[in-house]
C-alpha cells in the first residue's frame, strides 16, 4: 500500500513516517508554495531513508492565510487553512505523475500529535477527505502526547533544535513568515509568531 505523508523536515512527521513503515510504502511529501525551496525536508527525508517529493499549492491559499493572521495577530487559523488545503491537495493526486515512481495512493498521513492545537484534521474533514478522493487519512501520532514523543524522538533519532527562525525546515510557517515579512514587514512577523523551538532531523540512530 502506497502512503504519502506531508512532510518538513521535523521530529513529528518523521516518527509518524517510521511508524508507518511497516504496513505502508511510504513517500514523505512536503507542500510548497513555491515561496522557498524544500531541500532541507529532502535532506532530512535521504537521511532517514525515505523517498521524498514536493507537491505544489496554490498560492491564494497562502495569500489568504496571511490575511488572516496579520488580522487575527496570531497564527493558528492561517496555518490551520493551510493545513487543510495540504492534505486535501495530496489526497486528491493530481501530483502522482510528477512524484518518481508513485503511481497510485492508498492513504495520505500527518504528522499531528494528540497534544496540537493547530493544525488538526477533526474527524468530520478526516471522513470527506476518505469519501471523496478515496484515500484513508492516518495520523499515527494523534493518540501519543508530547512526553512520549520526545523520548520516542530521543531513542530513535538524530535532531537538531532550536528557534523556528534559525532551524532550516520545509513547513508552512517557513512560507508563511516569509509572505508576511513580505507584506506586512518584518515587525509583524515578531507579532503575529511567539518565540518556539523547532525540530529537524539530521538522521537516524
């Protein structure tokens, strides 16, 4: 079974990855806006051993998704829009031809712990998503709390942490931090985003 799972570059979605591994053939996938390049989840993804892919999406997305932070002056509904879209752009497959030699998909995954606030995937998006692109949505980390994933991450992996801003990742906040300094400058960056550490995985233990 053929598995695509969104992908930055992170601790999350590389156990989430591992942990699939066993039933699925498992592509990690990162969604781009097409903002900033995502070598370093391709990086992260070689140094674990699973093949990699970017998948592009739609830029008003993002567009929209600044909007509502600046207006909002906190992050969490944008990046839940952009979220969303990811998923449902991965589901949907028109990216299939371009991926290396995946030519059909089973499942579409994430990375979303139980302890997340944003982003999520509620049950009722989890079950249209399945209906209408026939896929099955998997979150493997979604019952595991964070205590358990750090000591998962520690036994298993080799990660570099530090201060999203300076931690090279492939994820939405990357582009989205980037549209915003854009329109808004750089002080609305400061506002809009708290301070908080960010993983990348450098390879495997």
């Amino acid at each position: 079974m053929d598995c695509a799972l969104l992908y930055s570059g992170g601790k999350d979605s590389t156990l989430a990855a591992l942990l699939l591994d066993p039933f699925y053939d498992v592509t990690l996938v990162s969604g781009s806006f097409g903002v900033r390049d995502t070598e370093p989840a391709q990086e992260s993804a070689t140094a674990v051993g699973f093949d990699h892919t970017t998948v592009g999406l739609d830029p008003d997305v993002a567009h929209a998704a600044v909007e509502q932070m600046y207006d909002d002056g906190y992050p969490r509904n944008g990046i839940q829009q952009v979220h969303e879209h990811a998923v449902e752009t991965v589901a949907r497959g028109d990216w299939l031809p371009d991926a290396g030699g995946l030519d059909t998909l089973d499942a579409v995954a994430d990375g979303t712990r139980r302890d997340d606030r944003v982003p999520t995937i509620e049950r009722p998006l989890a079950q249209s998503v399945e209906d209408r692109f026939g896929v099955d949505y998997l979150a493997p980390l979604s019952g595991i709390g964070r205590g358990a994933i750090d000591a998962m991450a520690a036994d298993k992996l080799v990660v570099e942490s530090g201060p999203s801003a300076e931690i090279p990742k492939a994820d939405y906040e990357v582009e989205l931090r980037t549209l915003l300094r854009e329109r808004y400058g750089e002080g609305a960056v400061a506002d809009v985003f708290p301070e908080h550490t960010q993983s990348r995985v450098q390879g495997l233990r």
